[in-house]
C-alpha cells in the first residue's frame, strides 16, 4: 500500500482505537465450566423467573444423548419451550429470519444458544432483531449500530475455536447477494457462556482441526494487531500457549479430558481477545471465500493463515518470535527472525499432521480474484489495526498463491 494509504488507515486506526474504543465497554460473559454444566441451565433460567426461553441448536445436537436428555429436563420446566434447528454451516439472513418470527411469536425473553459458531453467531442476531424490531440487517452491519441489549442470551459452544461464545460479533452471509458480513456491537457478548467439555467428545477430527485452528487464527491476529491491550494481550498468549500444548492431542483423542478442557479455554480467551483487538487479513479473506463459495470458516483461516503471516514480513517478525517464545519452540536466545520461522513452521506442520492442505486444490476461481480482492480490502481497510497495511492488489497476490491452479499456470 502506498504512503497515503497507510497514513489514511492508521489515523483511522488511532481516532478508533485510541480514542474511541477506550470510551466503549467491552463486558465479559459469566463463565460456566465444568463437565456436565450444560445441565445447570434449566435451573438458571427459572431461578432468574425467565417464562419462555428459545432454544436455537444444531441439528446434531438435538438428536444426541446429550440433547435429548437436555430438552428433557428443559420441557418439564417448560413445556411449551420453543426450539429451532435450521442454521446452515454459514448463517444466512433467510435462516435467521425464520429463526426470529418463530422467536418473536413465542415472545421469548431469553435465548439459549447451542451449537458450533454458525449456531451461536445466528442466535445472536435473533436476538439484535427482537429488541430492535424497527432495526433491518441491513442497518446493523458494521459496528455500533445496534441500540438496545438482547434477552438474556446464554451460549453453549460445541465446538473449541469459534470463540463466539465470548465475542462482540456475528458473521453472516446475504445468500442472494454472496456477501458475508459481520455486525459488531458489545451487545452482542453473551451474559452467560457455559463451556462444557463433554459436548465435544463426539466432534469429528477434521471439525477438531478447523476449529482449533479459527481459535489460533483468533488469537495470532488479535495479538499482532495495533489494537492490543494488557488484557488482551495476556489472553491471547494464554490461548496460543493452551493451543499448542494440546491441540493435537485433542485431534488425535477427542476422549482426553484434559485436552478438551484446555482447548475451550483457549477458543474462550482469543474470542475475548480479538473481541477488543480485532482480527486481520486473514478473517477479510476468509469471510470473501466464505461468501463465494461457502467455504468453512475455520478451514478457510487454517489455510489462510500462514500466506498472509509470510506477507506481514519484518513487521510482524518482533511479535511472531514473542509467541514462538510462548509455545517454547526455540532457544530463548535465538534470533528473532529464527524465532519468528519456526512459529510459522509450527502452524504448517500442524495443519499438514491434522490433514488441511495448504491450498483450496481447486475452490477460487481466477476470474473471480479481483472482486475477492477488493471485498477483502473493503472489510478490513481502514479499520483493522494490521501490523502492515496491505492493498487490493497486494491482496490479489495472496489470493493467487491459496489455489492450486496458480502451481498449474506457474508448471505451464
């Protein structure tokens, strides 16, 4: 990007970060853990006099051991309790829609959420629309735009790497249009985020994989960015620590307790910290490719991770060696760009032993790079606090190295 770009970008950054996000209150969410929480919530809700929460769940959720015995307890407290499980993997504006008129039928006044991101992020917007029945979608998207807090909005992930159930934002895609967007408002942070591990014993390796590596994603880029404060700051070196000592071993044996415990605290900590800090390029170019061509978040970001770390170069470098030093990855007195490639190193030997590729292998379509190029540098520029700015064309280079046709054309 050029100079003026840069200096354009930067002084959005500080008026937003500097000046007007210290003004803003991010809360945190009350944290329920422990194997078996999730049975705590039918008691929560009648001990807080709430008269008609809304269930919104997977649809694996809702016919496992662990579903059917939690509507069970739910229905004899109440037994009109009302239920919705039509969330496609990438929330559409239709889905949440027809989530909210059978929510605001029901006259719901509180919502418990239970599902991977998808779930919880819809919920969340359910939630936006019910108290901001005059507000359309389309005048939440960005940040700050929703002006009155949910119901009580209690959020259960089921999967370790989202972080929504901590974070100020929900991502969502205009199925007409193919645009994915995200709404930000600390309305938006869930009261309650219940994080119990039993729920994830059952998650496939390869949903283990990808959202562990969204949680990393979440965490390497709230930490890289200029946004970073002391908090957040230490919950995102918690997070890569928490996900290096035990990612792999919970991808090997969903069954290890420890494993799983420690992997929902790190997606907890980085959602809470990129909350505050913000993401990057990463998560712009992960949301454009989402939006195109459906593609999962999380893998999108695995994939995507390294690529846009390499083009961050010596910028970077100085924090990339300071989480190589968290991981313990190298001899505390080695160099810092040493230091800063076997971080990078790390994340390419983890998706490469977890089975993620290091390309789409035929997802992008080369005609379509420049229009993916400028949504993503539409999302992230001014605003997101990157440790170098980059521009659409820059962009278009990253995108043209993430498919395998570009290793194709180059063989040619």
């Amino acid at each position: 990007m050029n100079l003026f770009g840069t200096l354009y970008c930067r002084t959005a950054q500080f008026i937003t970060n500097k000046i007007a996000m210290p003004m803003v209150y991010f809360p945190e969410p009350k944290k329920i853990t422990g194997s078996g929480c999730l049975a705590n919530i039918p008691a929560l809700l009648k001990d807080g006099h709430y008269l008609c929460p809304f269930v919104m769940m997977g649809k694996h959720f809702e016919h496992s051991p662990d579903g059917l015995r939690f509507l069970e307890v739910l229905k004899e407290i109440y037994p009109e309790v009302v239920t919705f499980d039509e969330v496609p993997p990438n929330p559409t504006v239709d889905a949440v829609y027809a989530a909210y008129y059978v929510a605001k039928k029901s006259n719901c006044d509180a919502i418990v959420a239970i599902g991977g991101g998808s779930v919880l992020d819809a919920a969340k917007i359910v939630g936006a629309l019910l108290t901001n029945p005059r507000r359309p979608l389309t005048k939440m998207k960005g940040v700050l735009k929703i002006r009155h807090r949910l119901p009580l909005f209690i959020a259960v992930p089921t999967t370790a790497g989202t972080g929504s159930e901590a974070t100020v934002a929900a991502v969502i895609t205009d199925s007409k249009t193919h645009d994915k967007f995200a709404i930000s408002d600390p309305h938006l942070i869930p009261k309650i985020a219940v994080l119990d591990d039993t729920l994830l014993t059952s998650l496939p390796p390869s949903l283990i994989a990808s959202t562990g590596m969204d949680a990393l994603t979440h965490a390497v880029e709230a930490y890289l960015g200029h946004a970073l404060t002391k908090k957040t700051a230490s919950y995102a070196l918690q997070s890569v620590r928490l996900i290096h000592d035990n990612l792999l071993a919970f991808y090997q044996d969903p069954k290890n307790e420890t494993a799983r415990k420690n992997m929902q605290e790190a997606s907890y900590l980085a959602g809470v910290a990129f909350t505050r800090s913000y993401v990057g390029y990463v998560h712009a170019i992960a949301h454009s490719l989402g939006g195109a061509y459906n593609v999962p978040h999380g893998y999108a970001n695995a994939i995507i991770l390294p690529h846009v770390l390499r083009a961050y170069g010596k910028k970077a470098e100085k924090k990339l060696a300071r989480l190589s030093d968290v991981a313990k990855l190298t001899a505390y007195d080695e160099s810092r760009e040493k230091k800063a490639q076997a971080f990078l190193s790390w994340i390419e030997e983890a998706n490469k032993a977890m089975g993620i590729p290091t390309q789409f292998q035929g997802v992008i379509q080369e005609k379509d790079i420049p229009a993916l190029a400028r949504h993503a540098a539409k999302e992230a520029n001014p605003f997101y606090p990157v440790p170098k700015e980059l521009s659409a064309k820059q962009l278009k280079a990253i995108y043209q190295e993430l498919d395998t046709y570009d290793s194709r054309n180059k063989a040619n």
